[in-house]
C-alpha cells in the first residue's frame, strides 16, 4: 500500500511529465537521451495528425474485374492476387489532375492537425515521387508527370505542417526478393538482401535527402526483419536526418516512440510516447463501397481519451484516384478543427490524466502544471472528481472563463455545472491547483 501512495504522489507531483522509457535489444531499461528528448518535444506537442494512404489502389478502389474484393483498399494487390504485370498497368490511368497540395494541408491545419505522413511507398512497391531508383514511380510511369511529395512538402512548410513520410520497408509486392507477394515469386528464393540494396536502402535515401526536414519516418509492418537491416534504416535516418524521429514499426523496438496497432486504443495510461494510426471509415486507402463513417462525437472523444493516456491521435484521409480527399473526410475533420480551435488547450501538450484506470470514468481529464482539463461528453449538474491531493484553487470553464463553484474535501472535489453544455458534443472544465 505504501508503495502505491508513493506511486500516486508521483503522478500528481509530476501531472504532465512524461517518463521516458526507450526500449532496446534485451529488455526495457530507463535512459536518459538528450538528443532523443529534442526530437520528440514537437511530437508531445503536436498530439493530432493527419494520416493519408494513397496510391495506385484508388483507382480499383476495392473492385476487381467487377467483384468486389474483401479487405483494406491499398491491399486490393495482395487480396485479388494480382499479377505484377497487370497491377503495374494501373499507372497508365493514374492522373490526379484534382489534386491540390495546398488545399489538403490546408485542410489538416484547419482541422487542427500539426503533422501530416504521407505514403511515399506503400505494401505495393509504387513509388508515389521522383524515385531515381526505378521508374515505377509516379512521374515516369504515369500522365501525371508531377511529384506530389515535393509540392505537399513544399506546402507544409507554407502552413507551418510537420511533413513525414510513410514507407514500407518490408513488403513489397513488386520486388522479387521483397517480403509478401509469393503468387509471382517462389518465396524460396527470395533474398530480402538484394532488395534492401537495391531498393529500401536508397529509397529511404532518397526521402531523407531530396524533401528538406522531415519530422518522423513512418515505417510499416516489420515482418521478420532482422535487427541489423532495422538498425541499419535507423542509423541512415540518424545520419542523414538527426531531428528526424523513427516510428516503433521499423522493428525490434529501435524507434523513437511506440505505435500501437491500428484502430487500437489502450484501456489505460502509457508511460512512454506512442500514437494511435486510426481511420476515419474502415479502410485507409479509398474504397468505393466503404461508407461507413465514424461520427464527429466518436472521432473527438477518440482524439481526447489518446491524449489523456499519453498518445497521439494520427487520423487517416484516402483521397480518390483524381486527387480528392472524400467530402465525408473532409466534413469530420472541419468539424474536429472547430473544437479544438476552442479547446486546444486541453490537447495540444497536454500531460497524462493523473485518474486511474481512466476507463473508469465517463469523463477524461488532461493535464498542465498546476492545472486539470476535465472534458465531459454528457453534461450533468455536478462533476463529481476523485480525491486530489492538492488544493485546487478556481474551477472555471474552459470555453469562456465563467467561474464554478465546487467544494473539495479529502475524498473528492464537486463542481456545480451550468444548467446546459457549451459545447454539444464536449465541454471542458479547468480545474486550477497549487
């Protein structure tokens, strides 16, 4: 018991300090990492980001030859069993003429997202930039002709926007030697070797050197890659890029911060750095049939329970094969940007709720120094909280300033709400402590 008291006091002594835990080769062990530490303070900071898979796939858009192929739309290829020959001649037809650099980052900053990772190669082997390495890439092998990487990067910077790349450094449906497509290649006689000389290695290069600062490289499903081809991809990231931060999938626990599986949100408080990829619908790459939407209530509530157990929210746009972001999309995200345009504060930088479990409670609480943002989703007459060992000194909401009420004693702290929310969907109450 004693040792859980001391625990707790910790918690709230701390409120928005993050323990820092870097996980190695042979087990877990608390480090102290400077460089490490100046990589990530724009990450802790930033908690929301916009996610986009786009690619050759948005043209199938989940249909092959007029059936409807189960699954993910970025994994039509795998899913259908497509010939590479027959899946490379989607590049002919890729044209996005609608596609508009500035309109898309101008779409994540006003929905208040402060980075944007963007598929520069996905499980498919298409090259979505000027790749010198092969002309399977968007310019060589298709009308369009331009490299949309270089016109979002160019964007980002224009609108204050972290740019980062996703790049899938395992699978590789196109290579030979790639980890995935075994119904053109005898998987006997692969050799992962050859294709992280001949193309992982330089690609990554490549986005490292001709796209100027990036803020992470996103990499995917690690597979069975070995520790010294992980290491290797991290040490030219560091190399090439030393304030640029490495996402946990680059294998065997050698990223910066941990990334959880998709779509899925821990039960409770993660003592370490770590985001969340999430979709808005069920898929990441377009899908023609896929309307299943998740409602503007559900999208804030996700974004405000990852912040409050220490993570970031990294949500996922499929633009269509002309270049459009889905108006679905488009309408959640605007929604989303309002909100936090009157809430941010209980999001951007925000600290670890120091009440545990947090799935507890229906609401959840976010954290400053010496303050409490506790966000509610259904309103009550009184907010009933659990014990906080400091004196809390005002209680006021946070939408316009208006004082509360409340009355503390050792075992809780109730405020007296308003008869009716600020907000319809979540309405924040900031509690001041000592």
């Amino acid at each position: 018991m004693k040792r859980r008291e001391t625990i707790k006091a910790l918690v709230w002594a701390s409120l928005a300090t993050t323990v820092n835990v870097q996980r190695a080769r042979g087990g877990e062990q608390k480090v102290v990492d400077e460089a490490r530490e100046r990589r990530i303070k724009w990450f802790r900071e930033a908690k929301f980001g916009m996610f986009i898979h786009w690619g050759l796939y948005a043209i199938p858009a989940g249909i092959w030859k007029g059936k409807e192929i189960p699954g993910l739309g970025e994994w039509i290829m795998f899913r259908a069993r497509i010939p590479v020959k027959e899946y490379a001649q989607l590049a002919k037809q890729f044209n996005p003429t609608k596609f508009n650099a500035d309109e898309w980052v101008q779409l994540a900053k006003e929905a208040g997202q402060r980075y944007l990772v963007i598929t520069a190669k996905h499980h498919d082997g298409f090259a979505m930039y000027d790749s010198k390495v092969t002309d399977y890439d968007i310019v060589d092998a298709t009308p369009f002709g331009r490299d949309p990487m270089k016109e979002l990067s160019e964007a980002c910077r224009k609108h204050g926007i972290r740019f980062c790349f996703y790049y899938s450094h395992v699978q590789d449906w196109h290579h030979p030697d790639a980890v995935g497509n075994d119904w053109d290649y005898d998987p006997s006689q692969k050799n992962f070797a050859r294709y992280w000389e001949e193309k992982a290695k330089p690609q990554i290069r490549e986005l490292l050197t001709q796209y100027g600062p990036l803020g992470l490289m996103w990499f995917d499903t690690p597979r069975n890659i070995s520790y010294e081809h992980a290491l290797e991809a991290v040490q030219l990231v560091r190399s090439l890029q030393p304030d640029c931060l490495v996402n946990g999938r680059v294998g065997h626990n050698l990223g910066d911060y941990r990334e959880m599986g998709d779509n899925r949100i821990p039960e409770d408080v993660v003592e370490e750095d770590w985001e969340v990829p999430a979709t808005i619908n069920d898929t990441w790459g377009y899908k023609v049939t896929d309307n299943n939407w998740k409602p503007v209530e559900r999208l804030i509530f996700n974004l405000v329970d990852i912040v409050s157990k220490g993570g970031n929210y990294l949500l996922n746009v499929g633009p269509t094969a002309e270049g459009i972001i889905p108006e679905p999309s488009v309408e959640r995200l605007l929604a989303m940007g309002r909100w936090l345009k009157v809430n941010g504060e209980a999001i951007y930088g925000a600290g670890r709720s120091p009440f545990r479990p947090v799935n507890k409670y229906p609401w959840r609480c976010t954290t400053k120094p010496g303050k409490l943002f506790v966000t509610l989703f259904q309103w009550t007459d009184t907010l009933e909280l659990p014990s906080i060992p400091q004196q809390v000194t005002r209680a006021h909401l946070l939408v316009d300033g208006t004082s509360l009420k409340f009355n503390q004693t050792p075992e809780k702290v109730v405020v007296r709400l308003p008869s009716s929310a600020p907000d319809p969907i979540a309405s924040v109450v900031v509690l001041e402590i000592e």
